[in-house]
C-alpha cells in the first residue's frame, strides 16, 4: 500500500539566488588590485561552476568591493572593462551572471555599500528583485560573510583566494558552510538544492 502524500519527503525548494564575491571566488586575488581587463584571471573551474548554476535556472550576481576607483588607482571605465570582461568569460562558458554590484569607495568613505555592510547586498535584492534572505553568499574574507549574515543571507566560504586564511579566523562553532572552491559549491548546491 502507498503512503499517502501527507508523508511522502517533502519538496526540496530550489535556490532562486546565489551571490558571489569576486576576487578570490571566480577570478585570481591580486593585492595592488586588478586595474585592466588583461588583468584578469579566472580561478580554474569558476567559470564553469557559474554556468551549471545558471543554466539550472539560479540567478548569480556578483557583489565586489573595488575602492581602487576611490583611491585613484584606477577609472570607472577601466573597471567597466574588467566587468565586461567577466560577462564575456562566463557567457563564453555557457553561463549568464543577473549583474555585477560593485562599491567604488575607498573605506575612508564610510558608505553604506562596502563590505562587511549589506549595501550591495540589498541593491542586489531591489535590482533584481529576489529576496537575499535564506540565500548564498559566496566570498573568501571576513567582510564577505558579515555582509552576507547582516543582510540575512547565509554565508558560505571558499577556500581560495584570502579563504584559507579567513577559515583559520572563524570560531569553531561557526556555522559557515566551507568549500574548496566555487565548482564544489556548485556542485554541492546543485546536488542538495
């Protein structure tokens, strides 16, 4: 006899948004920043992991602090170029990215987009309009994961780019989900919806 559907596993509710930091997620940390598109470099497998994840039907936008505009080191148009720059990669790789948030100020700004603050986090939610609460963020510092916890996010870590050293920083009893990478990311989340 079949069990009636009032027991029957519940539905696994898919994703409807994933956040990634940039530098140190989908592309090479440098630390006199990234000024020019040649500059470049994605993380092996991150660009393949944005497409799985898109192609599964979940929005990914990415959230990045880039204060070199407001220090002067480089021009808006300049990161324009890197941004666009990304887009290409990750629609050459089959993906699509719902939009690239970025903070230009310099920490001595005090704005309310930089990381560790949910500002961009929450231009993500208006823009798109999906609710960032209950969703990943992606990020490899600190700042990435209070960003993600303050806008009722949940926080997820990888272990490249700054990543291995901001695990050594979290409490043991964090409850911060680690991966390796982006692509085991992608696959866990994809996997366990």
């Amino acid at each position: 006899m079949p069990l009636s559907s009032a027991y029957a596993e519940p539905e696994r509710k898919k994703p409807r948004l994933v956040i990634l930091d940039r530098d140190g997620v989908i592309n090479e940390e440098r630390g006199d920043f990234i000024r020019t598109a040649d500059q470049w470099r994605p993380l092996p497998g991150s660009l393949e992991a944005i497409a799985r994840l898109s192609r599964a039907g979940i929005p990914v936008a990415v959230a990045t602090n880039q204060s070199g505009v407001g220090r002067g080191l480089m021009s808006a148009g300049e990161l324009a170029a890197v941004h666009d720059r990304l887009l290409q990669a990750v629609s050459e790789a089959g993906g699509e990215l719902a939009g690239v948030f970025f903070c230009p100020h310099a920490p001595s700004d005090h704005c309310r987009c930089r990381k560790p603050l949910p500002g961009l986090l929450l231009q993500i939610e208006a823009a798109l309009g999906l609710a960032v609460a209950g969703q990943y963020m992606v990020g490899d510092s600190l700042r990435d994961l209070q960003a993600a916890s303050a806008a009722g996010a949940l926080p997820a870590l990888v272990r490249t780019g700054f990543g291995r050293a901001t695990e050594q920083r979290l409490a043991a009893q964090s409850d911060v989900r680690i991966f390796d990478d982006l692509s085991v990311f992608a696959g866990w989340l994809l996997e366990t919806g």
